[in-house]
C-alpha cells in the first residue's frame, strides 16, 4: 500500500527473511535441520524461503535502504555436502530488500505455492551441458543448468513476491532418485498449492558417469516421478510420468502413424528391435522399410533413425537406401 509508512527494524530485532538459493553471491547454499542433515546424498533442503536471522543494523525505512541481518540459522551446505562457516561474517551477513524482511513469526501462514526441484548435484558443472554437449539453448540454458532453475524461479518470485516457497533434491546418480521418500518431500512441501519440476535429462545408456551431467537412468526418474505423484504432488514440469515415458521412448509417434496417413502429419514410424540389429542388422533395415512403405502407401528409400531415451542428438542417424540404413542401425 502505497499510503503505509516504511517499517523500520531495531539493532538485534528477531526477524525471518526470504532467503534463495540460486541468487548472485549464495554459492547455492542452503538450511539443514542439523550439523548431520544432507551429510551424504540424495540431499533434500529447502532452497527458497523463509529462515530466521538477527537485525545487524538499524533499519530506518528509507528509500533503497536494505536491511542488514545476520542468519540465525546455524546448519548450511551446499549441493555438493561442503557445510558453510557460519562464525564468518561474509557468511553469516546478508543485506535483504525490505520485503522480503518480516518480523519473526511462530506460526507462519503456508505459501500459496511450494515447489519440488529434482536437480543435478553432481562435481561437474551442470552448465557444461549447454556449449560441449549441446547446440544452442538460447537465454534460458540447458534444462539441467543452474541458469533454468534460476530463470524457473526468477518468474516465479516475481509473480508470487515472497508468497512461495521452493525445496531442491539433489541428486547424481539412479540409487539416488531411488532413495528418495515421496513422504518426506509431501512433509516438506506445506503450500496451499504444490508441484514438482524434474530437471533432468532421463536417459538409458548413461548415468552421470561418461562425461554428461545431468543425464540420469529414465526407470530410476520414472519411478520417482510415479511415486511422487501418487503421494498427491504433481508434475507440472515437464508431463506426468505416463505422458513423458511415451514421449521419451518415442513411441507415440508408432502408435500415431501406425494408422496411416491422417490429419496429425505424423511422418511414417515404425519401431526396430535391438536383437534384430545385433543379429543381421541388413535383414533388420529390409523389414524397417517394408513397414514404412505400408503405412505410407508408397515407396520409402530415406529417413532418419533415433534412438529412444537419447538427449542432445547424440543418436539421430540420416539415411538414404537399405544398406544405408543398416549402417545406422
């Protein structure tokens, strides 16, 4: 309200402050129940909320003013487990815009919205994926990069203000998607509203381990996202479990033009096995090609080969010719 006076805060005045994760100058850290919690992986902490801190400075209300606190808060870490040093003051000293200061609560009001993030919490560097293993993935960056969590949440905060709140899993490898309870996230999430984001790239030949961060086994990720969503939190980023399992595998485009021609403009699919590639791959091409000269009605001596579960067209294969495509197969 624009008629209100600015509030002030006293020197050591008890307050809560709005504190993410992912801002400038954080280093990604984020609030631990304990000196044990997050010790070892899967971690799950809130990224994005409210936590206790101190005044530093006497706040007078004035226009630009910050507000200096020091977290009260005692147990910190980073995605990667390293706890932060709180006694040091360019830790423990943050300066906040009034509105995301209020005076400390006992019973806060529940959020309007709380978010779930699966995220990559591997050593390497998420934001790799978006030049070596990429083409170009614009502003936003790459689905697994720190910048897409950010930009995520950046709209967020700013349509909701402080009225959100958002809890991180991080995670390197399948084990830990499997470890996971879907009862302590639906715990952890208290808002009016939730929903889970998985920012991950599900993949069947890959764990994380051959140079690729961000890629995760799909069954392991599945399975959570099913889980998760069974315990009354669902996916709004990027399709339920079911729908993103057709789409992964590239089936749906098999079951859509294996009707034929139709209205959709499916280009003709037909799906081929890995033990007939393994065995005769040129026999395999023959029949790939007989199948897509029947639904498409006509001959067919060109196209491309993918591989199901396969991210950054690591596995997109041109083809012209039966042999041609035997070699891609």
């Amino acid at each position: 309200n624009a008629t209100e006076e600015p509030r002030t805060y006293r020197e050591g005045e008890e307050v809560d402050v709005f504190y993410r994760a992912l801002e400038d100058d954080t280093g990604g850290y984020f609030p631990c129940a304990d000196s044990t919690d997050n010790l070892c992986g899967p971690r799950l902490a809130r990224s994005d909320g409210w936590v206790p801190a101190v005044v530093e400075r006497a706040h007078h209300g004035w226009d630009g003013e910050q507000v200096l606190v020091r977290h009260a808060w005692p147990h910190w870490r980073e995605p990667g487990g390293r706890p932060l040093d709180m006694s040091d003051d360019r830790n423990a000293v943050q300066r906040f815009a009034p509105y995301r200061v209020r005076p400390r609560s006992e019973k806060p009001e529940k959020p309007s919205l709380d978010i779930l993030l699966v995220r990559w919490g591997g050593k390497e560097d998420p934001d790799a994926c978006a030049g070596q293993y990429s083409g170009s993935w614009g502003s936003a960056g790459a689905v697994v990069s720190d910048r897409f969590a950010s930009g995520l949440l950046d709209f967020v905060h700013w349509k909701l203000g402080c009225d959100y709140g958002a809890c991180t899993a991080y995670v390197t490898s399948g084990s830990d998607l499997e470890r996971l309870c879907e009862r302590r996230i639906t715990q952890m999430l208290k808002g009016k509203h939730v929903a889970a984001f998985y920012l991950l790239w599900p993949a069947r030949f890959d764990d994380g381990t051959a140079g690729r961060p961000g890629m995760v086994p799909a069954d392991s990720l599945l399975e959570l996202m099913r889980r998760v969503e069974s315990a009354g939190v669902p996916t709004r980023f990027p399709h339920s479990a079911h729908v993103y399992r057709a789409l992964l595998a590239k089936e749906w485009t098999t079951a859509v033009s294996g009707c034929g021609p139709s209205q959709m403009r499916v280009p003709a699919t037909t799906r081929v096995s890995a033990s007939s590639v393994a065995r005769v791959p040129f026999s395999a091409a023959k029949r790939a090609v007989d199948a897509l000269r029947a639904i498409k009605g006509d001959e067919c001596d060109r196209g491309v080969v993918k591989l199901g579960y396969s991210w950054e067209a690591l596995d997109v294969r041109a083809w012209r010719g039966v042999s041609d495509l035997a070699g891609a197969l």
